[in-house]
C-alpha cells in the first residue's frame, strides 16, 4: 500500500493562506477591470423651436419623459434647439420654461440651426448666455458625457479660438482613462436624404476625428440632425443617430432612452403620444 504523505500543519497553513491570496488578487483584478456602472439617459434632439407646432411637441416629451419608470439620470439636447431663433429670447425663453419641468437635469450641444456659420460671434454669444459653454463635461457613475460644438468640422470652416477636435481630445484625456461617451449635432458619415447619398465631413477631417475617438475609452457617440434613426460606427465606437422632436420630413416626434450597462450602450426610441 502507498504510503500517505504528511504536510506539517504549519506548511499546510501557509499553503492555504497563499491560495486565498491569489483568489482574492485575481478577484480584485477583476473587478477593477470589469465595468460595474449601470444607468438609463434620454436624448433628445432638433426641437426647431419657434417651428411649426415643436414647441407642443417638446411639452409632451419632456411629459413622457418624466413619466418613465426607470430612472433618469440626465437628459441630453444634441442641438438644433432652435430653428434659427437662438437671438429671440421670446423664443428661447418660452422654450427654456418648458424644459424646466424635467425632473432631471439637461445638458446641450448646439446645432447648425443654433450658432449660424453667417451671423457666428453673436449667435455663439446667445447660446452661450442662454445654453452653456461650447463644450460640456459632466460624469454620471464614473462615466463622463462630452458635450461637444463640432459643426465647424461638419461645415468646414475655422475658428480662431476654437478647435473641436484638439477641445474633444483635451477632454478625453481629462477623462483619464474613464468611460466616456461623446455628444455632437451633425454625424460625420454621409447622409441619404430624398433617395440620395449626401457627402458627410471632408474625408481628412472624419479620419482625423475617428482617430481621436478610437484612441481613448469612448464607449458611443450619439448625435442628431438627420431627423431619423440611423447606426453607423466610427472604427471601434458605435455612433447612434436619433431622429427628432421636430415635424420637420413629417416625422413623429419621438427620443431615445440609452441605457450604459457592463460598458456598452443600447436604446430604446419613444415616440410621443
């Protein structure tokens, strides 16, 4: 018969102790690297105030949203707020008081239709006054939203003071290796508008943008402007397009509900009642 052998106690102890040393690192590992956060966002996008009957529109989506049954961490404007009437403030005023009945807080972006490449210092000034800053960093559960101006790359022109993609890549790197998702009015790619391919951003602009994307933790890129829903990827990083609040191409108004989860990204589209 074999003999068994004996482990001294001692020996045993230390064996034991190192096994749950390594389980507990290699657990601890992990869990540093596996994403944990989970929320629910809403996007909104080209409410055309002062167009049509947008302004009602956007009271009963601001009413749907507020009736949701998840939770909500934030809404997200991605621009065209205004059709044209960001220096009315009638307009802007009547449309901000809708707004301020959600129950969440909202961020915007401006879209071409907000700051006009004709008349740019003094409708930049009045969204400023009345929106907020260019760009806009907020972090949700270890998660930062880029709120992003990018129509100077969509129409291809420059600024003096203002370089969105050297803004987003700044941005990016003060996120320090977080999560992030980026917001912007205009999309990149091409658009299909009455059963025809419309050129997008130049093409040594789209592959400089994609290549800022690709090289930090961007985890979605969300936009508007096409006035439907549409998915597209930049290399490594998802883009979503959202269709409006807006009649505008006789759509129905309607938004989106993201949900960040195990650090992707996934929606639902809502449409108003």
């Amino acid at each position: 018969m074999e003999k068994q052998k004996h482990i001294p106690h001692f020996f045993r102890a230390v064996l034991v102790t190192v096994a749950v040393l390594v389980f507990s690192e290699a657990v601890l590992a992990e869990d540093q690297v596996k994403p944990t956060a989970s929320f629910y966002f809403v996007q909104i996008t080209d409410t055309h105030w002062d167009d049509g009957d947008n302004f009602e529109r956007t009271r009963k989506a601001v009413e749907q949203i507020n009736s949701l049954s998840m939770p909500i961490k934030c809404v997200i404007h991605t621009g065209d707020i205004t059709y044209e009437k960001i220096e009315d403030e009638s307009v802007v005023m009547k449309g901000l008081a809708i707004l301020r009945e959600l129950k969440v807080p909202i961020h915007f972006v401006p879209g071409n239709h907000d700051i006009l490449r004709s008349r740019y210092a003094i409708t930049r000034d009045a969204y400023i006054k009345y929106f907020g800053p260019l760009v806009t960093e907020v972090e949700y559960d270890g998660v930062v939203f880029i709120m992003i101006y990018t129509e100077p790359l969509s129409e291809s022109f420059s600024l003096d003071a203002y370089a969105p993609i050297s803004e987003l890549e700044a941005g990016l790197k003060r996120a320090n290796e977080k999560p992030v998702i980026v917001f912007q009015h205009a999309p990149a790619v091409n658009g299909f508008f009455n059963n025809t391919m419309r050129a997008g951003w130049k093409k040594e602009i789209r592959e400089k943008w994609e290549s800022v994307l690709n090289a930090y933790n961007v985890k979605a890129l969300i936009a508007g402007h096409f006035h439907r829903d549409e998915h597209h990827w930049h290399g490594k990083v998802p883009l979503y397009v959202s269709a409006p609040i807006s009649g505008a191409w006789g759509r129905q108004a309607s938004f989106r509900v993201y949900e960040y989860k195990d650090g992707k990204v996934g929606y639902r589209t809502l449409y108003i009642k």
